[in-house]
C-alpha cells in the first residue's frame, strides 16, 4: 500500500515557520510509518536567488524600520488578503506552485505561512481537491491568514479560534492544538548530560537568543549582561546571524570562560535545558519550544503586530515577563544568585508538568484528523 505523502509549504520570513513545518515533518514520521513528508519554501524553492533578497530586505526593514512593519501589520488585519493580491501573488512569485503539486501528488497540504496558505487556497478555488491544513504559527489570527478554501486550522490557543470564528470561519473546521515542536523538545530533560556536552560549568545559567534582531544593537543592555560573567554562566545564540557572532568573538568583554557564543545549532533543545532564564524576542516558535521546556522568558524588543500578540499571551499566562529596563534583568540575575534559586528550579518541573500545552499533539491531531 503507497504510504500517504504529506507536502508542508512554509516562507523564510524569520525561522518559525519552516521550524513549525520540520517540527510537524519529523513528528508525522516519528509517530507513522505510514506517511512520507516534504517541507518546502516556496519563495526559496522556486527562485533560489532572489528569494534571499527578498528575505534580507525584510529583516532590514524590522531592524530599521519597526513601525512600518506594524503599520502594515494592522492594514492587512481587517480582512482576508484581496483577491487581487492574491492573483498578483499567484502569478508573480509562486506560479509554479501549481506543477509542483502535480508531480509531488500530496495526500495532504500542511501550510505554516500565509502565503503559502493564499496560494493553495487559490488553486483550490481553480478545482485541486488536495485537502489544505493551515498550522497558526503564532498567538494571533492575522487576516492574511484566512481563507474559506482552508480545509482545516489548527491553532495555539482558544484566544486565536475564537479570532477565527469572528472573521467567519466555522468552528468545527477549527481545532487547538498549540504550535508543534520538534520531537527533540517532548523529551524529559537531562540537564547535567546535556550540561557536559557543551562543557558548561554547573551554576546559573542564562541563554540569550536573537541573533541581530534588536537586542545585539543595544550596547547598554549588552554591557550590563556582559557584567554578571563572573556570577552567571551566559550562553549567546545568534543563529544563522554570522555577522553577529564574530562581533561578539572579537568583543572582549565577551572572551570569558563563563560566556559561550553559538551560532546556528540543532541543540537549542539541550541549551534551554540546561539554562535557568531565557531573553528573546517573543517569537511564536522559540517562545512555544522554552514553554515546553518550562523556562522563564525576559521579553525584548518585539517586531509591531504578530510578536507583541506573542509577547501578551505569555505575560498573561506566567510565562514571561517584558524588560522594561536593566532593573527588570537585575531582578531575575539577582533571583539566580539567591535563596530564590532552588525554587525556581522546582517552579520550572512543576511549569513542565502542569501546562495544558502538550507538544505533539498537533502532530496527532493531523494523523487523526485526516486518517493518516
């Protein structure tokens, strides 16, 4: 019997959502050897040299320009993307999209991105019957996102359905499942393993993740962090940001025994293991993978729209709280460093065990849902 082939169609604007979409390949692998998978970018597929541009423009235009991005954010969030943008999208960018479906022959289309999830819902509309499963990366139900050719949405919270529900689309059609994470994030942590394989010494430890995205920039905050290297062990992650990293490499403030500089890794489950606190920008997926390790969350510098939507759902919750300033930070070092310490390791097991969120059951759900 042919195994069932699911396609899971994502864009590079920012990680999560090509995360979100390799979180739910493996998963749907892991859990069926039944299924097949493909993760696709399409801008990066289809136009593997302009795509990168395209991308970079965009990452500049956060940095320098933040109330732009909000701006638009809220422009396109009263409705659906237009039918004419969505032509003009179909036709410019991803008109190939269509071929690609043919030869792949999917069983199921899995979208973690708007685009993805305006273009299939188009061809839809043309006569595909594949059926469209749209996976909400985030805290928020963008109008970008809606389309009534979406056959199925599964969505992070009852928040972001009932969002759903007001812009029209069915409630049964709708399911909370939270935002998937790679399996490597529903296994029981083992932190002096984890611990030894990075060489780390056993004391408080902080894990600052964002690469170029705000906090890097911030010279102030950066020399305050930077001050604590004799007390905290600080592990700084800047992913696929090269650049960064080798200014931080050659800054020496930062060449100190308990300060460890990474870049892109496949480990980002093993250091928020072993890390007491974790500063971010309150992106959906870095901030759903810390919430299924039960970490504490310092936010920073939040792009306008679907992050600051992130940000309040996981202050609300106790998840987190926002720097206001380098008091904020001072707070929770100096919370590491006292009596405090072993009742925030025990908060963290208990955050573990009592969140309602359980990481692989959007991964289920599909295979339920769609007889996988």
């Amino acid at each position: 019997m042919r195994k069932k082939r699911v396609l899971l169609l994502s864009e590079g604007f920012g990680s999560g959502h090509t995360q979100a979409a390799q979180a739910l390949s493996m998963g749907l692998r892991q859990l069926s050897k039944n299924i097949t998978t493909r993760v696709l970018e399409l801008g990066a597929f289809q136009h593997p040299t302009i795509a990168p541009w395209i991308f970079s423009a965009y990452r500049k235009t956060v940095t320098n320009k933040p109330n732009l991005v909000g701006k638009l954010y809220q422009s396109y969030n009263k409705s659906s993307m237009s039918r004419l943008s969505s032509l003009a999208l179909h036709r410019l960018f991803y008109s190939r999209t269509a071929n690609i479906i043919r030869q792949l022959r999917p069983d199921l289309i899995i979208s973690t991105h708007p685009f993805p999830t305006v273009i299939v819902s188009r061809l839809k509309r043309a006569g595909l019957s594949t059926p469209l499963c749209t996976v909400i990366t985030d805290y928020d139900a963008h109008g970008s996102w809606v389309d009534l050719e979406v056959n199925y949405y599964m969505v992070s919270t009852s928040e972001v359905k009932n969002k759903l529900i007001q812009r029209g689309i069915s409630s049964d059609v709708i399911q909370i499942t939270g935002i998937p994470v790679h399996p490597k994030f529903w296994e029981i942590p083992n932190r002096e393993e984890s611990r030894l394989s990075f060489k780390l010494q056993d004391m408080p430890t902080v894990l600052v993740m964002g690469g170029g995205w705000g906090l890097i920039d911030d010279e102030e905050m950066m020399n305050y962090i930077a001050q604590w290297r004799d007390k905290i062990q600080l592990i700084f992650c800047t992913g696929n940001n090269e650049k960064v990293l080798h200014k931080l490499s050659e800054d020496e403030r930062f060449k100190h025994p308990n300060i460890h500089l990474f870049g892109f890794t496949k480990d980002i489950n093993k250091l928020m293991d072993v890390s007491d606190l974790l500063i971010t920008k309150p992106g959906g997926m870095t901030c759903t993978e810390a919430m299924s390790k039960g970490i504490p969350m310092l936010f920073y510098s939040p792009i306008p729209g679907q992050e600051e939507e992130n940000r309040q759902y996981f202050i609300e919750n106790g998840f987190g709280e926002e720097i206001q300033s380098i008091a904020t930070i001072a707070a929770w070092f100096n919370k590491l460093l006292s009596d405090q310490y072993p009742l925030l390791l025990q908060n963290r097991i208990n955050n573990q065990l009592n969140i309602k969120y359980s990481p692989q059951f959007c991964t289920e759900s599909i295979i339920e849902l769609f007889q996988l």
